[in-house]
C-alpha cells in the first residue's frame, strides 16, 4: 500500500471545528501511522517548500507555514497520494469552490497560500516530505506493501 503526508496548515489548527472534520474525513478514509502537531520553523519550511524557491508567493508561503502550529500525518491506503489528493480539491481556492465545493480547500480554504492542507504530489515528495516532518520514522517496504 502506498503512504503519503498530509499537513493541515494553521489556519485549520486554529478552527477547532474544521480540525475535527477533516481529522474525521482522514479516519474515515486512511490508516494513520503517525500524526503530530508540528511546529515548522522558518528553516524546515523553506526546506520543505524548496522547490517553490524563487516564485511569487515562497516567502508569503514559508512565512505563513511558521505563523501557528500545523498538524501533519503520515496517511496510507490503496493510491494513498491522489485519493488524499482528490480529497483536498484544487490547489487555487476559487477554482475549487467552484468545481469541487465539497472538497477541504473549498470549505476551509481561505486563499492560494492559505488553502488548508497539503499533500504530497508523488511518490518521491513523500519519503522527502515525511523525512523532513517525521525524521524519525523509518519508511520500510511492508509499510509501503501491506
Ligand atoms: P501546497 O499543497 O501546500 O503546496 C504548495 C503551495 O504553494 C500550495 O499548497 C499553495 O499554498 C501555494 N501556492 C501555489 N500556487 C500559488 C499561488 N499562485 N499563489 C499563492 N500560493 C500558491
């Protein structure tokens, strides 16, 4: 079985309500191996959003992921990545409340940078994501096959 991580951003963290819906919808879709609030510094979120180096919204993006505690989760399922995926809607706010409404980003989502989770968008991204957020947890090849 596939894993993937999940981190809700900390504008979910602060709403005790969106919080308790989406860890419900998570429960209810996936096995958690782990979950932990995280603090993310300004160092691990510039880490971890690396690749967005350069681009309009990073330092936007790195500011806000260090503004309040996340909560992160290491999911896994059958096609662990796109079901959390698809559960979390389209990046952009507007465009998801306007094609998928009930999806997390189009209920909770406040902007693009504030859009209430992420997820990992292959494989590859989420032994580095979960290395980054889980250092300690050890990816082994049942956890990736049972
Ligand atoms: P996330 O799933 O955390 O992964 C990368 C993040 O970059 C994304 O969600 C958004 O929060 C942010 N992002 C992507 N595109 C934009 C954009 N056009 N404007 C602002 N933030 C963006």
């Amino acid at each position: 079985m596939e894993i993937t991580l999940a981190v809700l951003k900390p504008h979910v963290c602060r709403n005790t309500y969106a919080l308790q819906q989406i860890k419900a919808l998570i429960s209810s879709n996936f096995n958690i191996l782990e979950a932990k609030e995280v603090r993310i510094t300004k160092e691990l979120s510039e880490r971890f959003y690396a690749e967005h180096k350069g681009k309009f919204f990073y330092n936007r993006l790195t500011t806000f992921m260090h503004s309040g505690p996340c909560y992160a989760l290491i999911l896994q399922s059958e096609a662990c990545i796109q079901k959390w995926r698809h559960l979390m809607g389209p990046t952009k706010v507007f465009r998801a409340v306007y094609s998928e409404p009930d999806c997390i980003r189009a209920l909770y989502g406040l902007s693009d940078t504030r859009n209430a989770c992420h997820g990992s968008d292959s494989e590859a991204s989420a032994l580095r994501e979960i290395a980054i957020l889980f250092p300690e947890f050890k990816i082994n090849k049942t956890c990736e096959q049972t």
